[in-house]
C-alpha cells in the first residue's frame, strides 16, 4: 500500500464529505477511494470513518489523524515547492478564500492575468463569508477583515477600504447633488444591514468638528453589497459602500463619489496564511501580485497591528 497516497485519498473524502465526490475530484473510480481508505483503516488498526448511506464522519482517531496528514502533506508540498523555486518555477494548486463580495470585485478580476503569469498554477477560489480553518481545508491564503482571530496565522495587510456615498449621473441629475451630507434625504438612501437583522446600518460622516449620522429609509435594503450596488446603478437611490467595491465604477463615471472632503468609517483587509517557516512560493507570487494589483488603492501602513485573541497582538 502506498501510505502517502492513501493518505491523500483520506484527506479528500474528509473535504469532499463523500466518497463519490472525493473519487470525482481526484478522476479515479468510487472503488479505488473506498479500498484505498479501508487498507489504511486495516493498515492502522482503528476506524477512521464513521458511514453509513447517508453520511459519514471522522471517529474521534479519525479526526486526530485528520488533522496529522493534513500537516505532513503540506509539509511534503512545502518541500516541493522550495525545489521549484529553486528553479523559479510557480506551480501545482493555489486555494484561495475569500469574502464572496472582495473576491468577486478584486480577486477574480485579476486571477487571469495571474495564471497567465504562471501557466503551471492551478487556482481554486472559494467564495464564502464564513471563515474556515485554513490548516483543515488545505488553505494556503484567506483573505479577512479588520481582525484576525487566530494566534497561529500570520496576517499582512492588504487594503484599506473606506465608506462612499454615491449615486449615479442620471439620479443626481433628476433629484440635484447634495453638497454635504445633511442635504441627503433618508427616504432617497439605500442600506446594507448585517447577518441576524434587517435594520439597515447608520451612515457616519466627519469633518473637522462636524460629525453627521444618517439612518437610511429608503424603498431597498440588502444585505449583500453586490446587490446594492445593483440597485444604485438602476437609478433607485443614494448608497454608502467601500470604496474597494465601486473603484471601477467611479472611475467610469457610472457612479459619482459625494463629499470626498468628508471622512467616513473603513475597515480593512489582510492576506491570511498558516504561520509557518516555510510559505510556498506559488502563496508568495499571489500576494505579491495582488499587492501590485492593488498598489494604486489605499492600503493599511505596513506596520499596521492586527488583533489577535488572548490578548496577543501581531505584527503585519
């Protein structure tokens, strides 16, 4: 029995939840995934999968192995992947995660011209607002948010987004453009609300020593920021985003940026990986990329700290 590939095979069927799906991903057949699971089960002596028809599920020798083989074969393509760099060579398969809202208006933009870079990478890019474990899904970077709450990941930073107000030509043309916030009318401005809610989230605007606060009232709330942004273009109102959502948009001229004299809230993005010694050239080349991509937007200082939990803070 080949141990290593046996332990791939494992591997996939945890992530893929189903033999068949893990047999489908890996192009073998439904019988080569099950024997090859069952001989290591044989070969270690203990159950590893819990299954029956319906489901299965790691047994808790599973579960502890797991998470052993996901390290050893990172490990293994960390050592790999030191011997192409040597000979400058990015490849094999890079697993992205990312929020589904920054993935589609930055990351999936610029990954053509990033594979075409390197024709022997392999990308696969997850959309999800929901932050995984990066070790136990085989993730080499994550993009989060503001904080990162893992002691074990090293976080650098990415971009500083800040709210705009906006709207498009033909709506300031119908109802006039507001020269400062207090001039917006609530019954005219869209809003974003969180997960848990349907209220939608106060717009905050400073200047000096004016501060504004605005509760949107009008006929659409999302809570999703590609369809508010939709709704923006189709004339329905005024709405306050991330910069990093409507760059291209405002840069059209499809949407017009109000009070840019004005400071408004932001937060901020970081790339994400396990902390390691070693970090894979192929993770290395898309942080680079994405940070020359972006090297025209606002980014957090370099020395920007990220929090942690338990108190500890990191360095980016």
């Amino acid at each position: 029995m080949d141990r290593l590939w046996a332990m791939q095979v494992f591997v996939r069927v945890v992530e893929c939840g189903s033999f068949s799906r893990a047999a489908e991903s890996l192009d073998i057949a439904n019988a080569t995934v099950t024997s090859s699971v069952r001989n290591l089960e044989n070969y270690l002596g203990v159950t590893l999968l819990s299954r029956n028809t319906r489901s299965l599920r790691l047994t808790d020798e599973g579960e502890g192995y797991f998470e052993q083989c996901v390290l050893l074969l990172r490990q293994i393509e960390e050592a790999e992947g030191a011997v192409r760099e040597k000979k400058g060579e990015i490849a094999g398969q890079l697993c992205i995660e990312s929020p589904a809202a920054f993935a589609r208006a930055l990351i999936s933009p610029a990954l053509p011209a990033f594979t075409a870079q390197h024709p022997g990478l392999s990308v696969a890019l997850r959309l999800t607002d929901q932050a995984s474990d990066l070790i136990a899904s085989g993730t080499d970077v994550a993009i989060r948010i503001d904080s990162v709450n893992d002691a074990d990941l090293v976080a650098r930073p990415l971009y500083q987004a800040h709210y705009v107000a906006c709207a498009t030509p033909a709506l300031l043309a119908r109802l006039g453009t507001p020269t400062e916030p207090a001039q917006l009318d609530p019954a005219q401005c869209l809003g974003l609300f969180g997960p848990g809610r349907y209220t939608p989230a106060d717009w905050s605007f400073q200047r000096g020593e004016q501060e504004h606060m605005l509760s949107p009232r009008g006929s659409l709330h999302f809570n999703g920021t590609d369809a508010l942004i939709q709704a923006a273009l189709a004339d329905q109102g005024f709405i306050y985003v991330l910069d990093v959502f409507v760059n291209a948009l405002l840069s059209s001229g499809q949407l017009v940026e109000l009070f840019p004299d004005w400071r408004t809230g932001g937060r901020s993005f970081y790339t994400v990986t396990p902390k390691a010694r070693f970090v894979a050239p192929r993770t290395r080349a898309f942080i680079d990329f994405m940070l020359a991509t972006l090297d025209a937007q606002r980014r957090p200082p370099a020395e920007a700290s990220v929090a942690l939990r338990q108190g500890r803070r990191s360095k980016a």
